[in-house]
C-alpha cells in the first residue's frame, strides 16, 4: 500500500505519493495550507483511474477532464502530469527516459492511491 507524505515546501504544503518500495510516484504543487493539500490528495484518489492522453505521439487525440498527460519535457524525457475535473494539475511525475516507464508510474498511481494512508511528515 502507497503513503501520501504531506510536508512543508517553501510558502505552504506538498505531498508526495510513495510507492512501498519508498519511490517516489508522483509529486503535487505547493498548496497554501493543510487542507487544500487535503484536498488535492482526494482529487489524486477520485482519478487515479483515468484515461491517459499521449502527446507524444503525432496527431494525438486531445481527451476531456480527468486525464494523465504524457509529455516531453525540455531534456526531452517522459512526464505525466494528473489533471482533475477542473483542468488543475493535481499531481506530476519525474522524467522518465522510457515511455513505457512512464506508463507503469501512471499505473503506479492507479494501484497505490486509492487505499494510500495518509502521513505528515515532521518539520
């Protein structure tokens, strides 16, 4: 079972969802406070089962909301970013040198959040 690691970033709040073998999945943005990170990790659990969209490849067919983004990033590695019902990123991952590395991070996400604990981390 994942952990969702709530911890202090510079100017509010982050989590971190943590894979059992301690990787890290998927970080989030900085929220202001406790329960708006809260409630980005409950957004994280409603899609963790969404659809992904695969800009990376030509002519990709452009989804609706909640969906994972496959992308490149500027070194030219694999990322997925999470995006809610609203369209907000609710959670992004590393860069990823495979395509397929990135598609079992997305799945990652799919088996651990639903059933994650959540634990504050200490400052």
């Amino acid at each position: 079972m994942g952990r969702f690691i709530i911890k202090p970033a510079k100017n509010g709040v982050m989590f971190n969802l943590v894979a059992n073998n301690g990787r890290v999945i998927c970080t989030s943005q900085t929220y202001a406070n406790e329960s708006s990170c809260l409630s980005g990790i409950e957004s994280v659990k409603t899609n963790s089962r969404s659809k992904i969209e695969d800009q990376t490849e030509e002519g990709f067919k452009k989804l609706t909301n909640p969906k994972y983004e496959i992308f490149f990033d500027k070194g030219d590695k694999y990322r997925f970013r999470l995006k809610a019902m609203n369209g907000e990123i609710v959670a992004a991952s590393q860069g990823y040198k495979s395509k397929e590395s990135c598609k079992k991070g997305i799945a990652s996400i799919s088996r651990n959040a639903a059933d994650a604990l959540i634990v504050k981390e200490e400052e």
